[in-house]
C-alpha cells in the first residue's frame, strides 16, 4: 500500500477536496482507497455526504490498546476514517503518549493489507497529527492557491518535511505541488505559478482552475466525479493550441505515472 | 516565447502551456491598440479549417476509436503517410480533378473522386506519365 498525506500549512488551499477528489478517482479506477481525515472540521465525511464521526479519536484509543480503528464506507473501493470536533482533544491525549508521532504509521500498517493507496488529509496546522502524517507517508502532496502567502506556506510544509527527516531520519518524499484556483484572467495568479514553477520545477503539478462546480459538489454529498465530471477543474482549460490542460483527471495520470 | 529551455527549466507540460499562454497575452497586451488585433488573428490561425467529406470524417473517427487516438492525431499520421507518398511521387491526382470556374484554384475535384481515393487509392506519377505517353503515340 502506497500513503500520501495532503498538506499545506495554510487554510484554504483546496486540500480536502484535492483528497477527496484523489481518492475517489483512485477508487473509480480500481485502487482499494482509504482517506484519513485528521482535520477537526471533519470536512471529509461532509464531502462525501456522510456524517462527521469521531474516527481519529478512536484512533487514539486504539493505539492505547483500547477498542477498534473506526473506518466508514463512503463508495465502492473508497472508505474513509473520519474526524470530527473530538479531534481536538484527542489530540491533546496524544501529546502525553510516547512515540505519539508513530500513531499513523501504526494505523497505515494496521490496514495495509486491505488497501492499494490510502490518503491522508492533513489540517492547517502544525501539530502532532501533522508530523505523524509526514512520517507515515510515503509521498506528500502540496495543494496552494497562486498567492504569495499560499506559497509561503509551501516553502514551511517543505521545511517541516526536511526537519521530520533529518530528526526521525524517515518521512514522505515530495511528490508535487498542486496549484488550485488557477484564474487567468489575474495577472497575480500567472506571476505567482511563474514563481512557483521557477523555484520547484518539475515538481510543480498540473494546475486546477478555479470551478464553481468544484465548491457547489460537497453540498451535495457528491464528489466532482458525481457532480461534473465534464468540469474545467476535472478536465481542465482549453491553452492556445486548443488542448486541454490541468485538472484533476491529468494530475491523477501524473500522480500515477510519478508511481510507477 | 516561453520554452522548456527557458531559464525556468524542465517544467510539467501543462504548467509550461499555461505560462506559454499567459506570455503570449501579456505580450498582446503590451502591442499598440492597431497592433493587437492583428496579433490576436495570427494567434487564432493556429487552428486551421479544411472542409472534409463526410466519408473521410468518418473512417477518421472510426480510426481514432479503434486505435484509442484522437482524429487530430489519426488525421496528422494519415496525412503525414500521404504527403509522403506525394512527395515520392508514388501518388498523383490524375483523373481526380477537372478544370476550376473559380479564378482562385486551377482545379477542383472531381464528383467521387475522394471515394474512388479510398477504395482504389491514388495513381502514381510514373503511371500518369505512361498514360500520357500512350495517349501521345
């Protein structure tokens, strides 16, 4: 089973429906998914029209030697391990714990078995449930918006990544950086994917533009795969020479081919 | 013009295109105002539009769907196969064309000559200098 946490230090930046939208895509396309919401807004569950439950809390009490993982069927070929308010002192139990940094690698290598790829949707914050997410995941993905304080908070999640890594010796590798809310008709947007793509290269993902659809989707429970497939932030803008570029249907081939 | 030599490296093909756009705009908008709608046409030109007979736009999509290609593609490869063969001269409009009433082209198409191309393919030049000859002696 291959793990890549979602995360960005900055709110806003479109992780949760990056996750989401990852995960199911990689469930349609025959991958036995999990996603591991450990934001305290629960937005996964919402997302995917389920109720917000109280699955990283349990987590803890599990590590502990206390009860069971609680994991939650959202589609066919994608569950989901939830977060609700109880996160937040869940969180707080965690601090007091040896190795609390290990929770997540413990509870990956407890589903292993059962899953081709699993995600976790990291909070905007950086505490316990963040570092652990960076030590056990595989691969780290970077959603920011194209303004200058997004990508600040870029440079920090790489920044903690490399301090995870000198310390634990052991954390995900970068596997890209998506921009989201990509609008052309803003000269800030274009400046800032210029930056963006002069300091990381390659690693800079395909963009996805700025959807309406995209926003609507979670109130209906449904993921941009249910709701729009058709939609620019799934299939992209149309560039100069007519093609399509960007969304999320070309970053899944990306993050495919990357694992390969 | 932004290219994968460009200071900023070895980019992700869909990032390069959207900074590729975004330039050649930015450049647009700095033209004069007589310049800039001049550039936009040239800009739109890329995109070329040739009528095509129902025939052929149909064995392209069949094409493409059997080969999982898009018809630009399958047209692009179909066409490079026969520009070469043109230039060869493994392939020449003899008896294809007649004589244009328009003074924009010399000749126009004969009626079914596209589905006489497909079903019996094109004469060689060497065959239509033969003809020629046959017909002169």
């Amino acid at each position: 089973m291959l793990s890549i946490a979602i995360a960005n230090q900055k709110g806003g930046t479109g992780k949760t429906t990056t996750a989401v939208s990852l995960a199911h895509r990689f469930a349609l396309d025959g991958y036995r998914s999990l996603l591991v919401d450990i934001d305290v807004q629960g937005h996964v569950a919402v997302a995917l029209g389920l109720e917000k439950q109280p699955g990283v809390y349990q987590a803890v009490q599990w590590f502990q030697g206390v009860g069971n993982l609680l994991i939650v069927k959202a589609r066919e070929r994608l569950d989901i391990l939830p977060s609700d308010k109880t996160t937040e002192p869940a969180k707080r139990v965690l601090a007091g714990l040896d190795f609390r940094e290990r929770i997540l690698e413990e509870v990956l290598n407890e589903v292993r078995d059962r899953y081709d790829v699993a995600f976790v949707d990291c909070a905007p914050s950086v505490d316990v449930l963040h570092v652990a997410a960076l030590v056990a995941a595989d691969y780290l993905l970077v959603p920011t918006r194209l303004d200058h304080l997004a990508i600040d908070g870029v440079s920090e999640v790489i920044g903690s990544l490399a301090e995870i890594r000198r310390k634990s010796g052991k954390g995900a590798t970068l596997l890209g950086i998506i921009p989201t809310f990509l609008d052309r008709q803003t000269n800030e947007t274009v400046v800032q994917l210029q930056a963006l793509a002069k300091r990381f290269g390659r690693l800079v993902l395909p963009p996805v533009p700025v959807d309406t659809r995209l926003r609507e989707c979670p109130a209906y429970g449904q993921t941009i795969w249910e709701y729009a497939p058709h939609s620019r932030s799934v299939t992209g803008i149309v560039n100069g020479s007519g093609k399509s570029v960007g969304g999320y249907l070309q970053i899944t081939e990306r993050i495919k081919e990357a694992l390969r | 013009m932004m290219t994968r030599r460009d200071p900023l490296g070895d980019l992700d093909p869909a990032v390069n295109s959207v900074l590729t756009d975004a330039a050649r705009k930015q450049r647009i908008r700095q033209m004069p105002k007589s310049e800039q709608a001049r550039a936009r046409r040239e800009a739109a030109r890329k995109r070329i539009i040739y009528e095509i007979p129902e025939v052929i736009q149909d064995a392209i999509a069949e094409i493409a769907q059997r080969e999982g290609m898009s018809p630009s593609s399958v047209v692009s490869l179909l066409l490079a196969e026969g520009i070469r063969s043109y230039r060869a001269k493994r392939a020449s409009f003899y008896g294809l064309r007649r004589a244009s009433r328009s003074p924009r082209y010399e000749w126009v198409l004969q009626e079914g000559a596209v589905e006489s191309v497909l079903h019996n393919g094109l004469t060689s030049e060497i065959e239509e200098t033969e003809r020629n000859k046959a017909l002169w002696t």
